[in-house]
C-alpha cells in the first residue's frame, strides 16, 4: 500500500511540474545529467528488448506522462489503439506538449481505479506508476477485468531494496518488493511471471558511475531476477507476465 491517496500523488505532480520540473518534465526528469541520460538509455532498451516479441491491437497505459514511452510502443505498433490513462493534470498537458494528436491514442485523466472501458485490451504497460497506487491489491483485481485472457503485462517499477539508505518520504512507502509482485500476479490469475534489470544504480556514487551502471545492465538486462533476492544495485525492474486463457 502506498501511504498516501491517489488524489495526493496527483496534487504531487502538479505541484512538482511547475517548480522541480520547471513546466519540462521529460528533459529535467530523463535529459538534464549524464546519470538521467544513461537511465533513460537502460529504460529504452529494457522496454524496447521485451516488447520486440509482443503483438497486440488495443494497448492499455497507466501512467504515460509526458509521452516518455508511449512513443516507444507506438513505433512497435503504430496501427494499434493506445488507451492512456493518468491522474494527473499537469502530466497530460505534458503530453499534449510533447505529442502531436493522433486518432488512435486517447488520454483520458482519471484514478485508475475508477476507470472503465466497454472493451478489453491485449496488452497493459507502465513504468513506474504502480508504486504510488494505495491499493495495489484492488488496482491488480481491476487489471484482471481490464484485460482479455491471454493478454500480456509490461510493468516497470522501483525496487525498495535498491541503495543503502531508505527514503521515509510517504511517496516512497509503496514500493513493490519482485516477490510480492510475483506473488500479487499470481493471486489475480496472471501466470508466466519473470523479472528483469532496468535501471541499475551505484548506491552513493550513482551521479559519477553511470558508465559503470550502464556495463552492469549491459550484462544483466535479460537475465531473470530471484524473486527472493535482495537487489541493491537494481533501482527498476521490468516485469513481465501472462493473464491466464
């Protein structure tokens, strides 16, 4: 559970969007530093490597922002549906900045718990949204409706084991450890789970090593992770997973 409500993570944003990301979230949040550039270099080749053998015509987005890798699904399958949803207004004047209108994309603003649609998809992505739901067990019942069977996940989160010291910041209390993830997925009728490296991160030195964390993830991107295990160099992770037929 997150300890804040999905409306407070929203007033978050907005608020964050005029003053730490100074009305540009995609450059300040991915482009501003060597580190935020090498980042946003692992993120796009994780995404990229595990949609590579995906097929899908109606693809559900919690949490696109700005457009970040919308774009990135889009190219895999420009002739799809995308169907983003995001609670935040901030985020979705973002993207009506960074992407021009498309007839097959819909941004519709709303908590995703309380989102409905007459059909259901074949594909569900997000990256690094889910950490700040305050119901991940009704969000995972609610994906399962959401979804055909046999639809495939792609989600990306934060891993609370990364680093040495532990944020108490109550956005950060949300985080999703890969074994209750796996374990999550499983309670809800999703099979075929596996985990996988994104952002790999040097506890205390990441601002000077990125070049260093960018070999690691080189080497570990499409290896598995141990559920069990404690990754502390691993920030992100990618996991991927089946809606049973």
């Amino acid at each position: 559970m997150s300890k804040l409500p999905n409306a407070a993570i929203a007033e978050q944003y907005n608020q964050a969007m005029a003053d730490k990301y100074q009305n540009d979230y995609e450059f300040n949040r991915w482009f501003i530093r060597a580190r935020n550039r090498a980042e946003y270099a692992m993120t796009y080749q994780a995404i990229k490597h595990h949609l590579q053998p995906l097929r899908y015509t109606r693809c559900l987005e919690l949490g696109p922002g700005p457009g970040t890798w919308t774009r990135l699904l889009y190219r895999h399958n420009p002739t799809a549906t995308y169907q983003l949803v995001d609670i935040s207004e901030a985020m979705r004047e973002q993207f009506t900045l960074e992407m021009r209108t498309l007839p097959n994309v819909t941004y519709t603003l709303s908590d995703i718990a309380q989102f409905e649609s007459a059909e259901r998809f074949d594909i569900f992505f997000s990256s690094r949204a889910i950490e700040y739901l305050d119901d991940k067990p009704a969000f995972f019942a609610q994906l399962k409706t959401l979804l055909k069977p046999g639809s495939t996940g792609v989600v990306i989160t934060k891993n609370p084991y990364h680093g040495i010291r532990k944020s108490k910041k109550a956005t950060h209390q949300g985080q999703l450890t890969i074994e209750t993830m796996h374990q999550s997925l499983r309670e809800h009728g999703f099979t075929d789970i596996s985990s996988y490296p994104v952002v790999v991160r040097i506890p205390l030195m990441s601002r000077l090593t990125s070049e260093v964390a960018e070999y690691f993830f080189k080497q570990w991107y499409t290896e598995p992770l141990a559920p069990a295990a404690k990754h502390r160099l691993i920030e992100s992770y990618i996991t991927v997973f089946t809606l049973a037929e």
